[in-house]
C-alpha cells in the first residue's frame, strides 16, 4: 500500500486506510453486509472506470465477481494487488480469480484478527502449487509464514483461562493445538470486559499474549495451518474433528458451493453432521450424486469417517458482524432439527 494507489475496499471500515496512506478510496455500490449479494457488474465498471489496481474482498464476494468474469470473460486487467481475509478463501476461487487477472497481479491471504493484525501472510501461487492437494485430502488451509515481528506459538487445546505463560503447554510442529501470538499490533485487553480478557490474554513476562481462539499447527516449513475455531470444533465419542480440515476435502465436489461440519449433541458425544450448500445453478436432481460423492470420500479418510449425516441447506446462514462467515452455530440448530 503505498501513496498513488486506487483500492477498491469492499469491507467499509478498510477504506480509512487508503487517505491515511496517501492512496485513493474507490467505494463500491454494494451492501457491505451481503457481499456475496454484490453486482459484480457494477464492480467490474467501478474497477476500469477508476482504474483500480488494489482490492480487498471477502472469499464471498470474490467468488461473486469471478464466477461472473470467467462466465463472460472478463479481464480484470488493472488489478495488481488482490487481499481476501476474514475467512479460509477455497482454492477454486482462488484459481478462478487467477484466471480473471493479468499474470503479474498477486493475490494475497493475509490470517489474523482484530485483537492482531496481520499475523501471517500467503500469496495464491504458493498455496495453489504447494498446499492444495494437502488442504482438499484434510490437512487444513496454509496461512502462510508469520511476520517477522510477531511471535507465533501453539499450545495444547484448553478451554479455560490461562493466566500465565507457564503454565500453557506449547507443543511441536505437526500438532493441532490453539494458535497465539505475540506482537506489535496485539491488544492487551478488551474494555471493561475483564471476562473476554481473562479468556483471551496470557501474561509471558512484561508482554502479553493473544490466544486467538483458532486451531492450527505448524508445517516442517515453518507455515502455519488453520483448522478452524476452537468453539466449532466438533466433540465427538472418537475424538474431536475440526471444521477446516473436513470441509474442503467435500469443496471439491462439483456443484458444491460450500459445506459446513457441525456437531449436534453434548460435548464429548457429539454427532458430527456436513452441511451441504448447493450452487445457485445446481438441479434439485444433483442431490443424489453430491451425497453419493459426499459418503464416499467421507470414507476415505479416517478423521471424516465418522460423519453419518449429510444434510442439503437451501442458503447457508452468515455472522455479518464477522465479515460474512458461516454462522455454523446457527446451522447446528437447525441440523438438530433436522435428524432428529
């Protein structure tokens, strides 16, 4: 981001970067809390009329505007930079939008949260030629390196507060424990709500760490994987199944827009259950392929074999307050209801 840029924000609180900056804010004709509702039509005009080079969306609304640029092919040819957070963004958005773009426009994933901001970064090259066949056989989403300045640990799974450092438990590469980190950016506590801070904070000598409430490990590479959030785990009979390692692998189905796991029943004896979400385009006659598809590489992998469950949900339910992501707890509700 530098001065003389044009950057086209699409999640409003963004744009009070671009005049700090010395860059130009280009504000889209859209409803911000329903981003993959966008026109991509009136994207794409705002985009070559003002000759846009940056741009920040949601994996929502990039899917939304590449779908219809490979539909009708469309080159975003003054695009340089594209950045995607708030959410795993799927690897065949990624390379849809790859194809909408000139070659030497980079797409970035940046990983963080608001309490730490940014934490790591990755660009789509790197995650399309190197982690995708891992993320879409369950491995999770690679969020990329660290930066430099923040110090990123995991620690073994605990839902209660911890106080200090010492007695957090940090484990090796390749285990899946809660992902923290330390920084420049983090926050020290959230106001006057001490409850949140005792949840989320940890003292480590004169600083503080964030536990960011996400599931992770970490590669022999040094890159950081994502699981999914620590509250949507799901705590079956067998052993917990995360979210982002489960999911992708049923992406891949073709006519699947997304799919969400939850879990129906108490702690420790959930029922894990896959959400299915239909594309738009997708026949009612679809259905009996997609579960078949569904069931069998649920098979093939052991942390999915336990789902018995496949439900189709006519529109995923969102969390606008959280860019926009699945509201999986929402959807558990209704999976309870609906095998029950």
């Amino acid at each position: 981001i530098a001065p003389g840029r044009v950057n086209m924000p699409t999640f409003p609180p963004f744009a009070l970067f671009d005049p700090a900056l010395g860059s130009t804010s280009v504000i889209p004709d859209m409803d911000p809390t329903r981003p993959a509702s966008a026109d991509p039509v009136k994207l794409i005009a705002a985009i070559e009329r003002y000759g846009v080079d940056m741009l920040f969306g949601s994996p929502a609304l990039l899917d939304t505007l590449s779908r219809h640029c490979e539909r009708h092919g469309v080159v975003l040819g003054t695009l340089r930079i594209v950045t995607s957070a708030g959410a795993p963004v799927p690897s065949a958005v990624l390379a849809r939008l790859r194809r909408c773009l000139d070659d030497s426009a980079r797409i970035y994933t940046p990983y963080g949260a608001t309490e730490c901001l940014p934490l790591a970064v990755v660009e789509s090259r790197e995650l399309l030629d190197e982690t995708r066949e891992s993320t879409e056989s369950g491995a999770g989403t690679c969020v990329g390196r660290p930066l430099a300045a923040n110090t990123v640990r995991v620690i073994a799974i605990d839902d209660a507060p911890i106080e200090t450092w010492s007695q957090a438990r940090e484990l090796p590469r390749g285990e899946i424990g809660e992902i923290t980190v330390a920084g420049p950016t983090t926050t020290e506590r959230y106001h006057a709500r001490d409850a949140a801070t005792a949840a989320a904070k940890i003292v480590d000598g004169d600083r503080i760490v964030h536990r960011m409430g996400d599931l992770g490990w970490f590669d022999e590479a040094g890159r950081l994987w994502f699981c999914g959030r620590k509250t949507q785990r799901v705590r079956a009979a067998g052993g917990d199944l995360y979210t982002e390692q489960a999911e992708p692998i049923f992406n891949t189905i073709a006519g699947v827009r997304r799919s969400a796991l939850v879990g129906v029943g108490a702690a420790g004896r959930q029922t894990p259950v896959l959400c299915l979400e239909l594309d738009a385009d997708a026949a009612d006659s679809a259905r009996e392929r997609v579960e078949a598809e569904a069931r069998n590489l649920a098979q093939r992998y052991a942390h999915t074999r336990g789902i018995a469950h496949f439900l189709f949900h006519p529109r995923f339910p969102v969390d606008i307050r959280h860019n926009a992501k699945i509201g999986r707890e929402r959807l558990a509700v209704w999976a309870e209801k609906q095998i029950s």
